[in-house]
C-alpha cells in the first residue's frame, strides 16, 4: 500500500501510533495527578504572571503541559523571552543572567 | 491446596475480558486444571454464550449467594472439558443483589474444590467492578491497543493498587501486528511503557473468535487458530512456566511484506 501511495505520489500515512502515545501520556499524566485542564490553565496564567514581572515573554506563545513516564510525571513549560525587564533598583546589584527559554520542573 | 482466585477486568467495555475468561478458562483445563469461570457482570450474562453453555443453566450465582440453591446445583459442566464449569450471572437482576462481603465468600467455597477461579468483571468501576475485585488473589487487566481502553485501564490499574492488592498483570488483546510494523497502531512496548506493569500476554486480532463465538466453542479448545494459541501460552504462564512472548513476525500475508521491501 505504501509503494502504491508512492507510485501515485500521496503522502505516506502518519504514524498514528506516536501520536496516540503522546497523547496518552499527557492525558494520564493528568488523570493521575487528578489535575484538569482548568487547573492547568490556571497555573499558566499565574506562571506568566510572575515571570513577567522579570522578564517580558512572548504571552501567547508559552504552553504549560504534562507528560508521564515510567520513572516520573513532568510539568513542562516553554516559555518563550523576548527580554529581560529592566532591574528594580533594590535587586540591581543581583542582576541575574537570561534564563534558557525551555524549563522543566 | 487451595485454588486461585484471578478477577480479569478492565474498566472499558468491549475489549475482550469474557472472551479472555473463556479462553483462559478452556486453556487452563485443558492443562489438567480444576477451573471454574465465573460471570460476576450481573444483569448483563454473557459468559455462558461465549462458552456455548446458555442452554443448561438453572439456577444461577445470585439464586446461591440468597440461598435458593446450592453451590453445585448452579455450577454447570462443560461436557468437552470435564475440569471446566461455569457459574454465571442472574440476567433479571443488578449489580446490586450482591455484596462485596458475599463475593468473598462465594469464592472462599470456589477455592476448595477447583485450582483457578475466574472471575470475568463487569465493565466500569462501580459496584460490579468493586463485587468482583474484593475476592481476588490477582488481577489480570485486559486492554486493546486504543488509546481509551489504556486510559482506562490505567484508572483501573490505580483503583487495584489503592486497594492493597498485589500488582496486576496485562494482557494486550486484539493486537494487528501489521499496523504495529506500519506504526499505525500502539505496540507491546508504547502500552507497557505507558502503564508501567508486567505484561501476561498478547493476544492477535483472529477472526476465528467470531466465528467461534458464533458457535459457543472457545478458539482455545483446538490449536489451529493465533488467538488460541495465545490464551494457551498465558495459561502455562499462569501456571507458572517460562514461556516467552510471541513476536508475531512473520503473521504478515505476502503483499504486506512485499510494501515492506519498496518501503526500503
């Protein structure tokens, strides 16, 4: 079936399975810790709220989300920065280095 | 020696477990087991169709636990296996004319006179699910390669831990080893992987299970067929033998493997 989709230049099917266990494995991250998605809505809002007060990040692009594994569930946050806001004068002598766009908790 | 009381469930509908339980079942007796099937899905009996015994049934699991009848006037025979019978489930009732207390109990007499009691639970994770765990010595989770019949099997997996019962066991049913080699479709690894727990068995998708159900003969009673072969194999599993997991290779037809070697 594939040489024949080839043959008549269609493209190959994806390949569903990986999908299916991405998708199990955010969605069971999430049964297991009994956390929805509100909830997660929830703690990205806060999320961008308080990094924001340090960094200006691009808002609408971060995404918040979970994924489980033998060993551990992850909280996964990618939160793009545009740049770091300019210190407060009491935290100016602790000027801290741009953080990596990508953090796992 | 005191037999074992195996609860098979899965928490989705549909994937396979009174299948599974009859197989297993006429596997386990075919291996010289004293074995007794027992339809714990009250209200919705269908143990005693997939294993072609409908027509003899009297009295049944709910008529013994009230004390209408006794424990071997309920039990019925299966005439091509002599260390097979089957308790089934009242059809004009529901889940709750049994309690989880009852259950105990009932399998408590089970376990003096038979060497593996099968318990195939109803669907879901209310009061039948929880009737059918309470006896249990082991679970066997039954799951389909589908993304909604591992959630649930998870949630399951999680309410067995919660109740203090030892870690269960898989098996993957209905598995189309083509569409796994397409990656069309979750494999043995992606589900264990996912659920984290031991795996029993995987059993192929086999059209002769329809056929057989058809007929009320379990595919287990004869070689011939993949999917009887599989229960087979779980069965001396359960017995506590080594047997290793099938890798289902070379089950493709002609025309599967030859889009494989262009796919090169």
């Amino acid at each position: 079936m594939n040489f024949l989709s080839r043959l008549l230049g269609r493209p190959p099917e994806g390949e569903s399975a990986q999908v299916a266990k991405q998708r199990l494995q955010l969605v069971l991250a999430q049964d297991r810790l009994n956390i929805s998605t509100e909830t997660l809505n929830v703690l990205k809002d806060e999320m961008i709220e308080v990094i924001s007060r340090h960094i200006e990040i691009d808002q609408a692009n971060v995404q918040v989300s979970m994924t489980s594994t033998t060993q551990c569930t992850c909280l996964i946050a990618s939160i793009p920065v545009i740049r770091a806001r300019s210190p407060a004068p009491a935290e100016s002598a602790k000027r801290a280095r741009a953080p990596r766009q990508r953090s796992r908790a | 020696m005191a037999g074992r009381i195996i609860t098979l469930t899965s928490g989705k509908g549909g994937v396979g477990k009174t299948t599974a339980t009859a197989n297993l079942g006429v596997a386990l007796a075919r291996c010289a087991q004293r074995v007794v099937c027992v339809d714990a899905d009250i209200g919705l009996r269908n143990l005693d169709v997939v294993m072609g015994l409908e027509n003899r049934i009297v009295y049944d699991l709910v008529d013994v636990v009230e004390g209408r009848a006794r424990l071997r006037q309920a039990l019925i025979k299966d005439k091509r296996l002599p260390e097979l019978q089957l308790l089934p489930a009242a059809q004009t009732r529901d889940k709750s004319a049994v309690t989880e207390k009852q259950m105990i109990k009932l399998c408590e007499d089970l376990r003096k006179e038979f060497d593996f009691i099968l318990i195939d639970s109803p669907a879901g994770i209310e009061l039948g699910f929880r009737n059918s765990i309470a006896p249990a010595d082991e679970v066997i989770i039954v799951v389909t390669p589908e993304v909604s019949a591992v959630r649930d099997a998870d949630r399951v997996i999680g309410l067995i831990e919660a109740s203090e019962k030892p870690a269960p066991r898989l098996i993957i049913n209905r598995l189309r080893p083509a569409m796994v080699r397409r990656g069309e479709m979750l494999d043995t690894a992606d589900i264990l992987e996912v659920l984290a727990i031991e795996l029993l068995g995987i059993v192929p998708e086999d059209e002769t299970i329809i056929t057989a159900t058809n007929k009320g003969q379990p595919v287990a009673l004869e070689n011939r067929s993949p999917a009887g072969g599989a229960f087979m194999r779980i069965a001396r599993r359960l017995m506590g033998e080594d047997v290793p997991f099938q890798t289902f290779e070379d089950s493709s037809g002609w025309l599967e493997r030859l889009s494989h070697l262009f796919k090169r």
